[in-house]
C-alpha cells in the first residue's frame, strides 16, 4: 500500500480497533484504489479518503420489546448513514445476534461503491439489530419490528434514508416495520422501505432481484472465456432469500446446483436441486422455517455439519450466506476441484486469502459490491416504481434488472482495463464506484 493510503487506514485501526469487519472492508477498498489515488492527486488534496471512512452518522437506540411470556426484553438498534453524496442513504437492516456497529459499518461502507455502480441516485447505509428472529413467534417479530420502528422513523423518508431488508429482515419483517411507520406517520406511498408487498408498493422482482442479478453477473463473466452457464455444476451456500433465487436463475439456465447450506451444516444433491425441490426449500424456510437438514430427510441426500458446499468439484460458486464464511482452505478445494468463476451472493463471503486463490489461479471472481447489486438496484426501481405512482411488469423489470448487471459487469471489467489490471474485477467495481461518489463530493464541498 502507498504511505498516504496506509496512514488512511492505520487512522481507522487506531480509531475503533475493535472492528474487524469494517477494517478488511476499507483495507480492500484503499488497497485497490492506489491507482486512482496515485492519478487522480484531486482525491489526495480535498481528503476525499479520510471522509469516505468516516460515515456522515451513525444512530443507535434501545429496543425493549415483550415476548410471549410477557417478559420485557432489550435489543440494540443502530442505523449507519454513510455517505449522501449520490442520493438518500440505502441499504439493509439486519436482524441477527452477531450484529454489531463494525459489521453495519462495513455493510455500509460496501453499500456506498455498490450504489454508486448500479447508476440509480442512491447514497450508502446500512442498519440492524443484534435481535435474533430464530425461533421466535410471529407476535414476537411483530413487537420488536413496532418497537424499532419508533425510534427508526425519526431518521429515515423517501428524500434521507430509505432502509431494505438483509439476513433476518424478509417480507414479514418489512410488513411490520412499514405497518408501523404507517400508523405511526399517517402516511402511505412515499418510498421509505423497499421490499414492501407487491399488493402495497413493492416492485415484482425485488424478491429476486440479488439472487438473479448474481447469476445474470456470472453469466458475463463466463461470456468473456467463451462460456455459458447452461450445463455448469453450481454449488451455493445458505439457503435464504440470495440463496434461493440464485438457485431458482441457475436452473432456469441449465446449470445444476448441488450444494445449499444454513448455520448448522450443508445438504449435497449430486442429480441436482429441480425446480419442484426448490418449491420445497421455499416453503421449508419461508413458511415453516425450518433447517435445511431437513431437505437430506426428505430428498434421501447427504447433509453435513463438518464439510461445506465447496468440496463436491463444482465449476461454479456462489457464496450466499454471509460474511468470511469461505476461507483459503476453501477456496483451494474449489481451484483443485475446477472451479472456473465465483460469484459473491453475500457480502464479503471470501476472506482476503480466499480472494487471492482465485485471482492468482485464473478463476473468475465477482466481488460482492458488483455481483449483488441486482437487489439495491431494484429497490431503486421500487422507489421510481413509488415516485411515478405506477407499476412496471415483472419482464419490465427483470429486463431493467439484466441491463444493470450488464451494466455494471462492463464499467467493471473496462475500469479494471483502463487501470492497468485487466480480469480484477475488485479493482474494476472498487474504483467505478469510488469515482462517481469523489467527484460528487469535491463537487459539493468539503463539509458533503
Ligand atoms: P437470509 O436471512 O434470507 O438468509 C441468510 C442465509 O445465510 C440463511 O440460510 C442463514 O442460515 C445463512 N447464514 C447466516 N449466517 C450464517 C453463518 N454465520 N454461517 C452460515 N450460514 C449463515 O439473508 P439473505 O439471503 O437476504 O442475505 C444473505 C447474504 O446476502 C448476506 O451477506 C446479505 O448481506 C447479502 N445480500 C442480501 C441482499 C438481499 O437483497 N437480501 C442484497 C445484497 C446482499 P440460518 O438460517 O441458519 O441463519
């Protein structure tokens, strides 16, 4: 790394050293844009670097809520506001007990260059709560959702802050938190949540949108080899909503996933999960909520809690679930099983050792803020969709959705040409993304 960039991010170390997440996330970020940094000395001059970590807010608040033995219970809430300069903070909320400000700060921090690549005017933000929905009532998701949303719609409008779901934040959740922000506003069909019902202003497609978009990335990846998805062996890892849709475009494509895991182990289906499996899974984790184990019960295939989705020779991975879930050891088993092109579903899946593997092996690697873009970019479609007070079709917007991965695979592909490392698509979407939002901010001054 270059001095200036170093001292960058020795400065963040030093300022929260307790968050490691948030520190791998701007260490891969600034070591990828030397390049930009070293051409571009305006960056250096306006501290574009030291503002871009800092994130413009960050609110946290108590969420006490009762469960279903009428006793009061305490989670933390927290909404990271990150970075405006391209339009209103957008990005998730997590529910999950890992939870904490680091990991929401690098969610955040990643949301900013993933924004920025789909096109759409939308700034960077991310939110949550260390509450575990695991196990819990309905009733009991419905009180804490209302108890967040309390405090959470002091902050957030369709012009400032418009929050989306993530692990542990699906459909029900965000029925809830918009049924509350309703009550609580007395307003309905301004844009402050997407992934809203398709019967009350959600887009078709934003269920599928991350899942699909991944594939569709994957896909240009392979065309520049000569290759097609269409007869690849596939293996994906969670089993959530990435998960599900990535398996649901694979097959649709003629590939055949074989792999699908949860927090507890991964089932392996060597004739491939069909379409009518897939159904199953849905209403497994969807309705039921139950464990993925489950499918090996009923399908009469292997389930492990020792192994993992990337030892069965795939040509293809797709990392779904979440962060550093796939290591240097894993990433090896893929090289040495043959693998051609990974595709990052979640966010920051391969750890910086994993990334190397494959990049020093030849394999194609999408990084997470360029392959999973598909589902902040219809979410920005679900607030033109609110904006217009109309609805496009599910072909429309699949079609828009195709178009932006294509989109961003190119300014990926041509940026990491253009700066000297053709084939690195970390460096391509890092810096595509990074510029768009510099110049914003040097445009705006330096208080933006
Ligand atoms: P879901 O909650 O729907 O599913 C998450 C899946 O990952 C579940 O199968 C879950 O298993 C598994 N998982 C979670 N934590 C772990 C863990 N520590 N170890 C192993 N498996 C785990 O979340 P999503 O599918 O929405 O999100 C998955 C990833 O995709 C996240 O990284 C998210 O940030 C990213 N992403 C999501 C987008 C979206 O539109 N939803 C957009 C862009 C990125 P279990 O049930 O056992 O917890």
């Amino acid at each position: 790394m270059d001095s200036y960039i170093e001292s960058v991010y020795n400065a963040v170390v030093e300022k929260d050293p307790t968050q490691k997440e948030f520190h791998q996330a701007v260490r891969e970020v600034l070591e990828s844009l030397e390049p930009a940094i070293q051409k571009h000395p305006k960056f250096k001059e306006f501290a574009i670097l030291e503002r871009i970590v800092e994130p413009e807010r960050v609110i946290q608040f108590r969420v006490p809520w009762k469960d279903k033995d009428g006793r009061i219970q305490v989670n933390r809430g927290f909404r990271v506001e990150f970075n405006s300069a391209l339009g209103p903070y957008k990005g998730g909320l997590r529910f999950h007990r890992t939870v904490n400000l680091g990991i929401l700060k690098f969610l955040g921090f990643e949301q900013i260059f993933k924004n920025s690549l789909t096109g759409l005017p939308m700034g960077g933000g991310k939110g949550g709560s260390d509450f575990d929905p695991h196990g819990k009532t309905d009733a009991e998701v419905e009180a804490f959702c209302t108890s967040f949303m309390l405090e959470l719609n002091r902050h957030i409008g369709q012009f400032t802050d418009v929050p989306a779901g993530d692990i542990g934040v699906g459909g029900r959740e965000i029925g809830y938190l918009y049924g509350a922000y309703r009550k609580i506003k007395n307003v309905h069909g301004t844009c402050v949540l997407t992934g809203k019902g398709a019967g009350w202003g959600g887009s078709l497609i934003r269920p599928e949108a991350t899942g699909y978009g991944v594939v569709y990335f994957v896909q240009e990846m392979l065309k520049t080899k000569g290759e097609k998805i269409k007869g690849k062996t596939v293996a994906i890892s969670g089993s959530g909503n990435v998960a599900q849709h990535a398996t649901e475009k694979c097959i649709q494509l003629g590939a055949k996933v074989v792999t699908l895991s949860d927090s507890n182990g991964n089932i392996y289906d060597p004739n491939g999960i069909d379409a009518e499996k897939l159904a199953w899974v849905k209403e497994l984790k969807n309705v039921r909520r139950g464990r993925i184990k489950e499918y090996a019960e009923h399908f009469g295939v292997e389930y492990s809690t020792e192994s993992n989705p990337w030892v069965y020779g795939t040509q293809i991975a797709l990392p779904c679930a979440t962060q550093n879930e796939l290591d240097g050891k894993e990433a090896q088993a893929l090289v040495d099983g043959g693998v051609i092109a990974v595709g990052e579903g979640a966010n920051m899946p391969c750890t910086p050792d994993a990334v190397e593997i494959f990049q020093n092996a030849g394999v194609l690697f999408a990084p997470g803020k360029a392959a999973n873009a598909g589902g902040v970019a219809v979410s920005g479609l679900e607030m033109a969709q609110n904006s217009m007070r109309y609805f496009w079709t599910r072909e429309e917007v699949d079609r828009k959705l195709h178009e932006i991965m294509v989109g961003i695979h190119k300014t990926a592909y041509e940026t990491a040409e253009k700066y000297g490392k053709p084939g690195d698509y970390v460096m391509g979407a890092n810096i595509a993304g990074f510029l768009k939002v510099a110049n914003a901010m040097i445009d705006m001054g330096y208080l933006s």
